[in-house]
C-alpha cells in the first residue's frame, strides 16, 4: 500500500527520484514543484466536469463519473510512470493529497512500482515553502548603481566557492524597465517562488549566501516577503564603479537590441524620467547613440537607487570603490574586504 510521507520528508527524496503531479495540465502551468512530471488523472476541462457532478450530485456521482473518464487510460498512465521509474520507485502527489493521487500512487503499486504520497499535497508544499524563507540565514548583499556588472561579480564569487541566490537568473529578469529583454518568458510568481525555495533549501546555512541587491519586484515576479525583509536587514557592499565605466557596459549588454525594443522598455519609465529627458532618449536612440541613452536613464536610476538605499541602517553599509569593471578581481577583493572588514 503506497505510503503517505512528510513534505519534510518528501522534497529531500526529488532529487533522486522521479515526481509525478497529477494535478490538471492547468494547475501544473500556475505552479509546480521543481523536477516534477505532470501525468494529469483528470484534463482541464474533464476536471471541470467532476467538479460540475460533486456539486450537483454528492460525491459518489463525482467519482463514478471519474472513474469512467479515467479507465480506458489507466494502462498508458502505468506505463509511463514506469518508464519515469528510478530502481522501480516513484513519487506522487495532487492538490491536497487526497484521491488522485493516491488512485494513481495504488495504480503504480498495482504495476509494480513502489510509490509513496505527499502528505498534504501541493498546498502542504506550498506552505512549507514560505515558511522555509524565514529560516536564519547569514546573507551578503551586493549593491551599486546600474551597470555596476553586479551579477557578474557574484557569479565569479561562485565560481570561488561562494553560495549564490540569483534572483534575476531565476526569474528571468534583470529588475530594470530594460530588464526582460534578451530573457527567457518569465515563470508564474507563484513558479518563481517554488523554483526560487528549490535553491534556497539547497544551501548550507552555516556559511554566507551572496545575493544581489533588488527592488521586490523583478517584472512580474515577487520576491516573497520573508527574503525580502531579510535582504534589507542584512550587510549591504556597495561596489563604487565610475560612471563612465558604468555606461560603456550598458551599451555593450543592450546595444544589440533593436531600436523598437528599447523604445518599449523607455517608456516604462517616462513619466519618472521626465518628458525632456524621455525625448532626448528618443532622439538619441533613433540616432543610435547608445551611449547617451545610457547616460541620460543612468541619471534617474542612480537617483532611484540612492532613495532606496535610505531606507537601510547606515552601519550596515559598506561602500568599496572599484576604478575599473573587471568583475574577476572585483569579486576577489570582495571576498577580501568581508573577511576584513566585516
């Protein structure tokens, strides 16, 4: 008889065996826990038909009307969970763990699998998860005005043995009105808080966890409350990088996007920027001048940055001046300063 488990139990096991979800292909695309296969018992709309037949006719009539639609493939749903099958075991779950999956957990035992249930489903995961992003943490914040190639120096921090959040790399954005463009579709926010728990729970918390200073949101995705709070109330080193520097790497990082792209993201911040400045981006845009596009939106987002900083407790600040943007030996003397200095 399958066995019901813990989430506490449960997720450690997903790394190294296979998940199935088989919740609707709906529920799926809103949310899923990382790694996971979506074998749906039920479609979109067949879904909505058992749903229809419990509040019109009670339960039994809503599982005999399930039990019809789900017959005739019940042996395509057996032979895929055993091609997924690692060593013959197999991981399960639905909405609220309760008759989907553990008619399909009995299924794959039936075929001879070994499968185990989510106690609680998905929503037990879910509200694990937020709780998990409350758990201490000794966390570094890495700042700077725009262009500051942040991202790039934490990623040469992790190539030095640093543990890393990449908030933008997860949610496919760079925080900025600029910040989709050369990305990837942005996952659901409720996607991106599950993929953003994956990693956090991956992390040794005995050691320090480098993240980049952010605005809470990046596009449409929310960084969930808990992080955030911790992300403000932790050390913040702020990298100095000369604004000229500052700008050359804009252009190289958006100057290969259309002129029609950029104009789109411009106008996000229009109103913030101001109508002559705005124009005078246009214009410099449609002329191909880069880099006076770069100077005038650098104006308005060192502005913006700064205000945000105020907000912080001035001691927990550190400024290090950086005279050139080479991220390799930045994040060198970085990691230098921290065991320094702080």
């Amino acid at each position: 008889m399958p066995k019901k488990i813990p989430i506490e139990e449960f997720l450690p096991l997903t790394d190294s065996l296979p998940l199935v979800d088989v919740r609707s292909p709906k529920e799926f695309e809103e949310g899923h826990i990382p790694g996971a296969v979506n074998i749906p018992l039920f479609s979109n709309d067949e879904r909505a038909k058992v749903g229809i037949r419990y509040k019109q006719g009670g339960n039994e009539n809503a599982v005999l009307l399930g039990l019809e639609i789900v017959g005739l493939k019940l042996a395509d749903f057996a032979k895929q969970a055993r091609k997924l099958a690692r060593k013959k075991e197999i991981l399960v779950h639905c909405w609220r763990g309760g008759m989907r999956s553990a008619s399909m957990a009995w299924l794959f035992e039936t075929a001879g699998l070994k499968a185990r249930t989510l106690e609680g489903g998905y929503k037990a995961y879910r509200r694990f998860i937020r709780q998990e992003f409350s758990k201490p943490a000794k966390m570094i914040v890495l700042g700077g005005y725009t262009g500051s190639g942040k991202t790039d120096v934490l990623k040469e921090l992790e190539k030095l043995g640093e543990q890393f959040l990449d908030l933008e790399g997860i949610g496919n954005h760079k925080g900025s009105a600029f910040g989709q463009l050369g990305q990837d579709k942005q996952p659901s926010n409720e996607q991106f808080e599950n993929n953003l728990a994956d990693h956090w729970r991956k992390f040794d918390f005995e050691k320090t966890i480098w993240v980049e200073d952010e605005s809470r949101m990046l596009g449409r995705c929310g960084i969930p409350d808990p992080l955030f709070q911790k992300m403000r109330n932790s050390t913040l080193l702020k990298i100095i990088v000369p604004k000229p520097k500052r700008e050359k790497r804009l252009v190289k990082e958006y100057g290969e996007f259309e002129t029609a792209e950029l104009l789109q993201s411009l106008e996000k911040i229009e109103q913030r920027l101001g109508g002559l400045a705005t124009k005078e981006a246009r214009i410099a845009l449609e002329s191909g001048d880069i880099k006076k596009v770069a100077e005038i939106t650098l104006y308005y987002y060192d502005k913006a940055y700064h205000h945000g900083n105020e907000s912080r407790n001035p001691k927990s600040i550190f400024e290090i001046e950086v005279e050139k943007d080479e991220p390799t030996k930045t994040a060198v003397e970085l990691r230098e300063y921290l065991s320094r200095e702080i």
